[in-house]
C-alpha cells in the first residue's frame, strides 16, 4: 500500500469514526428525558388504530419526546412499529425515548382500583376519585356536566347523575376525568342492554325518567327483595298523580343541592324544603336522578310487578324490611304498630 493510499484510508475511517461517534452522540441526546415533561409527570393517550408517525408527531408536539423522528427510527429499527397498545400512560420526567416506547408497546399502566357503591351521587363519586389521585374532584364534576358527553350518550339532562354505573373500575393515576367519567357511562349502558335491550331502543327521555326511578328505588330499599315492590308503589302514586314522599329525595336536596351533612333524622321543616327535588311539597318525578343506581334497583324500576299497594314504612331498622299498604288506613296503623314498637318502652 502506498503512503498515499494508506493515508486516504486513514482518513477514511478517521471520518467514518467520527461519523459514528457523532450519530451516537445525537442518538445519545434524542434519547434523553425530554426537559418539557412536567416534574410530576404528563399522561398521553394512544387511540385505537392509531399508527407510530401519528403517535410520534404527538408526543414531540407535546414535548414529551426530543424528537420524533428519533422515535419513529428506533421504533421501524427495533420492529415494533406497529405494536403499540391503546390506553391512557403516565409519562414520568426520567424517561427517555426508548422508555416511552417501551411502556407504549408493552401496554403497562399503573392501575388504581376504584370501587364505586351502588347509590353513591356525582358529587361523593367525584370526592372518591380525587382521594385515589386518579382525577381532580372539579375536573371530575366538570367533565360529569361536560356538553359533549351528554350529547354523545344522548343524555336529556345537565349531567351524568344517574349514569355513572356503580362497578369496580381500575385508572391509572393522573387519567383524565373525562375518560374516568365516559367509562362508566358506558359501562351503564353496556349493563342496561345486557339487563334489558329493549330499553337501547326507547326514546332517551323515558330512558331518563326510568333511571330517575330507579335512583329513587336504590335510595329507598334495603333488601333485594323489596326493591321491585318499592318500585311498584311509586308507579302506582305516579299513575294517579300522588306525590312520591320519598325521604330519600329530601336527603338529596340536603347533602348535595344544599352540600350540608347528611341528618339524623328528618323534621317536618325539612318536608317543606322549596325544592323541584321535594317529593313531598310536588307530584311526579323529580328534575333528575338522585344516585347512581345498581342493578338490583334498574331491574326493579325497568321491570316492577303489578301491586295494589301505595305505601310503605320501615318495620324492622335491624333487617331493613319494610310493611306495604294499599290504603292509607292500614299504612297508618302500620306506621303507629312499628313506630310504637320502636319505641323506648314499646
């Protein structure tokens, strides 16, 4: 080899090496945690069918990558390009780009198991999913009004009460209330189809007004059984325009149109509250529900049994069972027989 030829290659690989320690060192840099991912971490959602060039121009737009077309590379590269996986991710301010692909092919969100009970409102719905630090308690109750919401589920209301389906449900911290909140309105009607599809098929404001029963129902019965037959009396008060006189209704207005604690006991001032949710001042259905129904009491209001009766009164606290009248006569004399027998002395 000639001096000549050995110093062109020489300087041949002298570039070549400098090239690749240049590539390694940008490699390097575009892999490292992007510097506009918050301290306390972003969440970044992937939609179904979404494709790695759409995802990739995002997450930079959202500076949560250095670039894109570093993401793009290692993830054609590595063949993993069209293996990403839907789904809400927290993106934390250590992780590099090679990180992030990871956690979106490999699916992994931290899940906070959420446990809704049947009855519970929008507003202690709300209050649980701040306490487990997967929404805010204001971004929940505001996507719960969200317009956009009610109109994708037809909901004839100003809110979601009602359709928050009590379940176990499980987020990952830091997902946003909107998804929480459109979860579990499918998950309602994903149950009601199961329970009754002929129902998918009713125009949404009988829907609705079922689903104002049947919140009524949940607050109101104690035993599984009972529930069909509560539902029963206040169909048969609604057919001939009798008011509900539901406590369950005045307890609403108190806890959470008035945000006062929940009574011991109701007073006769309390039946006398000025409010369109006051089953005892006005007849018919309220405005809107005033829980979140399970499905003991949807089956209840959805499918009530023929019943003669038009009253009912707690006869036994300890087991929750309660006495059904078809007159007044008799649902007074049951009202003094249990009440006497509650009594101290009695």
């Amino acid at each position: 080899m000639t001096r000549r030829l050995a110093k062109a290659v020489g300087l041949f690989v002298a570039v070549l090496l400098l090239a690749v320690i240049g590539v390694g060192a940008a490699a390097y840099y575009l892999n490292t945690p992007s510097p506009g991912i918050p301290r306390e971490g972003g969440v970044f959602k992937i939609a179904p069918g979404e494709t790695l060039s759409g995802v990739a121009a995002r997450l930079e737009e959202q500076r949560l990558v250095r670039s894109a077309l570093f993401l793009k590379a290692i993830g054609r590269v590595s063949g993993r390009e069209s293996s990403l996986k839907s789904g809400y991710y927290r993106i934390h301010s250590r992780d590099a780009t090679t990180d992030i692909l990871s956690l979106l092919v490999t699916g992994y969100q931290e899940q906070v198991k959420l446990t809704i009970p049947e009855g519970w409102t929008l507003k202690r719905i709300a209050r649980y999913v701040e306490q487990k630090e997967i929404a805010s308690e204001e971004d929940f109750l505001e996507a719960a009004h969200s317009p956009e919401l009610l109109k994708e589920f037809g909901v004839p209301a100003d809110s979601l009460e009602g359709y928050l389906f009590p379940d176990t449900y499980y987020f990952p911290k830091g997902y946003p209330a909107y998804g929480v909140a459109e979860e579990m309105v499918n998950t309602f009607f994903r149950r009601l189809e199961e329970l009754a599809p002929e129902a998918m098929e009713w125009d949404r404001k009988e829907l609705h007004r079922t689903l104002i029963l049947a919140s009524i129902v949940e607050r109101e019965y104690r035993r599984r059984e009972e529930a069909p037959l509560i539902a029963s009396v206040f169909y048969n008060r609604l057919r001939h325009n009798i008011g509900l006189e539901s406590c369950a209704t005045l307890a609403y207005i108190i806890t959470d149109v008035q945000d006062k604690p929940h009574p011991e006991f109701l007073t006769v001032e309390d039946k006398r509250i000025d409010s369109p949710y006051n089953t005892y001042k006005w007849a018919g259905l309220p405005p809107g529900p005033i829980a979140n129904p399970g499905l003991v009491a949807l089956e209840a209001a959805l499918h009530p049994p023929k019943t003669g009766y038009y009253y009912f009164v707690l006869k036994n606290p300890a087991t929750g069972a309660h006495y059904f009248s078809e007159d007044l006569q008799e649902h007074n004399w049951a009202k003094y027989n249990y009440l006497k027998r509650a009594a101290p002395g009695g």
